[in-house]
C-alpha cells in the first residue's frame, strides 16, 4: 500500500495518518514530524528549518526532497508508505514520481482531508494553547492556510486527474472521520482496476 494524505493545516491529518498507518501496518511518515525532530540537532541546516517553520513557511523542496528519500529506502517502507504532509509543491510531486518509478511501485491512493477554513483556525487555534508549537502563532497560522492555498491545494487536481483523488469530509468526531476515511478508501480500491503483477 503506498499512501499520501493531503489536507490544509489543522485538518487533522497526523491523527488519521497514525490510524491509516496501524490498519495497513505501514509507516505514516509525516516531514513535519521529521523536521520538528531536527530541533535537538544543533547545525546551521536544523536552525534555518526551524526558523522556517516557525514562520509558517515551507521548508525549500531540495532539502524536503531529499529527507524524503533518505527515509522511504528504510526496511520498514518495503511494503508500503503513508506520506503525511508530502508532496506539497509540485516539485516535491515530480520528485517522488521519480522516487517511485525508481522503487518500481506506484501511488494507491490519496486521501484529501476536506475541512472549512474557519474551522481550520479555530482548530489551530485551541492547539496553540495545548501543543505549543511556534507556527500555531496567529500569523503564522495564516501563512501556513495561504501557502497551502498557493502552492498544495493545486496539487489536488493533479492526482484527481490520474484517478488516485478520495476526498474525505474532515468535520466532526475524529472516529468518525476515520470510518468515514477507511469506507472512502475501500470503495476506491473496489473502483480501481487491479495492477497486473508484471
Ligand atoms: P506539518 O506538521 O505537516 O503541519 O508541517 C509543519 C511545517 O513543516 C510546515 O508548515 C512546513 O514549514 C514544514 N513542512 C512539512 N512538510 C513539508 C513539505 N512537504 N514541504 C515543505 N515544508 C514542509
């Protein structure tokens, strides 16, 4: 199974990503989750990505990129990925076609978490005060649901284009989100022609 989950911030993607992982018994790798992890490293590399991310910006895709691929040859990304938060430019789109075709696999599916822009921010906004991350600042906040706009959400139609889009209605209790999310992926999978082993 190789799986993207896409969505704005605050949609709720690490939390069904985590689930999606456990079902499937494949990695849910988020680089958000990789790049915060670079804060106990002290090298100029680790402080120019966390000044980045405190901004609400993205991290340049060269250094995204190559993050990514240094993780999915990992042993346990043999049978599969759930990539949370990965591609989000279209660079990082042609990157791991090119990963994948090197790897001889191809995408399954990507799920799209849907949810109001208000919402977003409210949401957001209750995790600042919880979770305290740097980029959960109100301006922040509002970089991060622009650039998403300006450089993910296009992304979107790309893969609905090559059939792989399921769009899951992101409001409401998160269980009932993940059912809505596992019943969305299955008639996906009953939907798509099976791959010959060739
Ligand atoms: P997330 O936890 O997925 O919301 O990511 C937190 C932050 O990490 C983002 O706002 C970006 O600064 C950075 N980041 C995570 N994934 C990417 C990516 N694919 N490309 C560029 N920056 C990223």
């Amino acid at each position: 199974m190789h799986l993207l989950i896409m969505g704005p911030p605050g949609a709720g993607k690490g939390t069904q990503a985590g689930r999606i992982g456990e079902h499937y018994k494949i990695p849910a790798i988020s680089t958000g989750d990789m790049f915060r992890a670079m804060r106990d490293s002290d090298t100029p590399l680790a402080r120019q990505v966390q000044d980045i991310m405190a901004s609400g910006a993205y991290v340049p895709d060269d250094v995204t990129n190559q993050v990514v691929a240094d993780r999915l040859v990992a042993d346990d990304c043999a049978g599969g990925f759930l990539l949370d938060g990965y591609p989000r430019t279209l660079d990082q789109v042609a990157f791991l076609d090119g990963v994948l075709k090197e790897a001889d696999c191809e995408l399954d599916a990507v799920v799209s978490l849907a949810v109001d822009p208000d919402e977003l921010v409210a949401r957001l906004t209750r995790r600042s005060a919880t979770d305290g991350r740097a980029d959960d600042s109100p301006e922040a906040i509002r970089t991060r649901q622009q650039v998403y706009v300006d450089q993910t959400a296009p992304l979107l139609e790309v893969y609905r284009q090559r059939g792989l889009l399921v769009e899951v209605d992101g409001l409401g209790e998160v269980d009932e989100v993940t059912r809505r999310l596992f019943s969305a992926l299955d008639r996906h999978a009953g939907s798509t022609p099976a791959t010959s082993a060739s």
